[in-house]
C-alpha cells in the first residue's frame, strides 16, 4: 500500500486541477492520496468525482495557523485536518476570513515589489490564482511569467522568504483553536512538516504536547523538508507524545519539484488515524 497524505491541487497553490491530481496519483502508484488545499475544500467534489478506480482519497484541507508564546511572538506553523465536517459553521466562517486575508496581504506584497520596479500587476496574480485562496506559490509563478526568477523555488529562496522586506502576515488561526475546531467538526488533525526550519521558525517540543494534549492527532515526520535529523526528532516526539507518524510529499504540481508519494505513510498508521474520524470516511476504502 503506497500511501500519501498530503497533496495540493488548483483549488489552493498547486498547478494540477483536483481532476489531474487524482489521475497523476494513480500514476504514481498511490493506493491511498489525501487532497489537502489550504484553508478551503473547493476542490473536494471535483476530486471524489474523478477518483480512478482502486485508488482511496481522504478528503483534507491544510489550515494555517499561529502560536502566540506569552510574549506575544508569533510562529506559523500548518495543520492538516482529514475527513471533516466542511459544512462545520465556525470553519466555514475562519476560512471566508483567511481567504480575504490572503488576498489583502497579497495585494499588498503586489503593490510593494512593483513600488520596488518588479514589473508584475495585481491582475496577474488574479489571473494565476484563478479564484483559488491566493498564497506566495501564486506570487511566485507571476514573478518567473515577468522573468524576475527562474522558477518558484528561486521566488520563495529571494523575493518570497519570510526574511524579506515583501514578507507580510495574514490571519491564521490560533492553533488551539483550530485543534479544537477540526476535532469539533468531526475530523483528525495532524502537525503538517513540524520542522521545516528552512520556512522559518518552528515551535519547540513544549508547543507539540500542548497541542497533543488539545487533541492533535498525528504528526509529519516524513517530509520533503524534513533533512534526517528533523524526521528523528520528529519521530521521538511521536512516541514520546503517543502521536501517529505520517509521512507525505506535499505535492504541489509544478510549484514545487516534489512528485507525488516522494514520502508516504504507513498502513497501520493510516488505519489508526481515520478510525478516529466522526464527520467522514476516505473514499473508495
Ligand atoms: P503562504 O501560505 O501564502 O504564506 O505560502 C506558503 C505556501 O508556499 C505553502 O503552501 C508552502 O508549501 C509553499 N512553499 C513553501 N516553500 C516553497 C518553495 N520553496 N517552493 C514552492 N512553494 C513553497
Ligand atoms: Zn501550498
Ligand atoms: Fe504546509
Ligand atoms: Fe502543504
């Protein structure tokens, strides 16, 4: 059973349609694929209506979130949340003001790199966007179109990293809350890439109890960004934290170089984290 739980399609940052995703995730060899957009599910019925035969999607959503130290300081960090409720009122209305975050934070980012010469327009990214959640994978297609980098990595490496004067915030989600939030809807939350230090800061191992003890699920020890030092600590604080390891490529078409089942998860976690669900089950299982 080759199994990925973590995959992008047009309906956030990736380049595949939901469509495309699942024919490239039979392809790939994959039994089980999770679509996994960020902070919607837009993409879910496209996907589940074009699911091959024999393969299993788990319908998911990635949801940005923060945790706030006591001294007010800020780190993002990514929460994957499976088999949900997405009808859930509350998620519902976190999501509308993310979406609109993202999209004031963008226009923003826009108007600062072309004050700077970028030559880029608000209406490219609109365009590249195409309606979904717009995130810096989208910025940084515009900037490879007007020739600025050779490619999204060089983007996010320069203009897009979150050391840049262009780096702007948006809304996320206290991440206790979102815990919360997704258990309350039904689903399972996993730690997406706990530590992948190349992003930005990461939480320490006193934040991932806490979260555990809030209802966290599982946690991402394979990962393309995790280097082997990163998936041993990630792994000790599974066990330590009684926490599910999973393993996924975070594919996100061609916005990244990562192919789809790159890092996969094992079976017996795969059936320990979605006996949990209450909302929803995988489909095709
Ligand atoms: P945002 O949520 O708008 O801050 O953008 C973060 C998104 O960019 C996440 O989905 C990441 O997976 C993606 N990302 C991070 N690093 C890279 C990279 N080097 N190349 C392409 N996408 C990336
Ligand atoms: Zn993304
Ligand atoms: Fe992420
Ligand atoms: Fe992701």
């Amino acid at each position: 059973m080759r199994i990925d739980l973590h995959s992008h399609s047009t309906a956030s940052d990736g380049t595949d349609s939901p469509t495309e995703l699942m024919t490239k995730a039979a392809q790939a060899g994959l039994d089980v694929v999770a679509i996994t957009d960020h902070d919607g599910t837009d993409g879910w019925a496209e996907a589940v209506g074009a699911r091959p035969d024999g393969l299993t999607v788990v319908l998911g959503a990635e949801i940005s979130c923060t945790y706030q130290d006591v001294l007010g300081e800020r780190t993002n960090l990514h929460l994957l949340a499976y088999l949900l409720d997405a009808t859930h009122p509350a998620l519902v209305a976190q999501w509308q003001l993310l979406r609109e975050s993202r999209s004031v934070r963008a226009r923003r980012v826009v108007d600062r790199l072309a004050a700077d010469g970028y030559p880029i327009s608000w209406a490219d990214v609109e365009a590249v966007a195409d309606g979904a959640p717009i995130g810096r994978p989208h910025l940084g297609r515009v900037l490879v179109d007007a020739g600025v980098v050779p490619d999204v990595g060089a983007a996010f490496r320069d203009l897009l990293s979150v050391r840049q004067p262009y780096y702007l915030p948006k809304i996320d989600m206290d991440v206790f809350a979102a815990i919360r939030l997704v258990v309350d809807a039904g689903g399972v939350a996993v730690f997406a890439h706990p530590l992948a230090r190349r992003r930005g800061p990461v939480v320490g191992d006193d934040v991932v109890a806490a979260m555990a003890r809030a209802g966290l699920v599982g946690i991402e020890v394979r990962h393309p960004d995790h280097g082997p030092d990163e998936r041993a600590h990630a792994a000790r604080l599974a066990a330590d934290l009684g926490l599910v390891v999973t393993g996924s490529s975070d594919y996100h078409g061609t916005n990244k170089t990562v192919q789809l089942g790159e890092c996969t998860t094992e079976p017996t976690a795969y059936e320990q984290l979605f006996d949990r669900s209450t909302a929803l089950r995988p489909v095709g299982d």
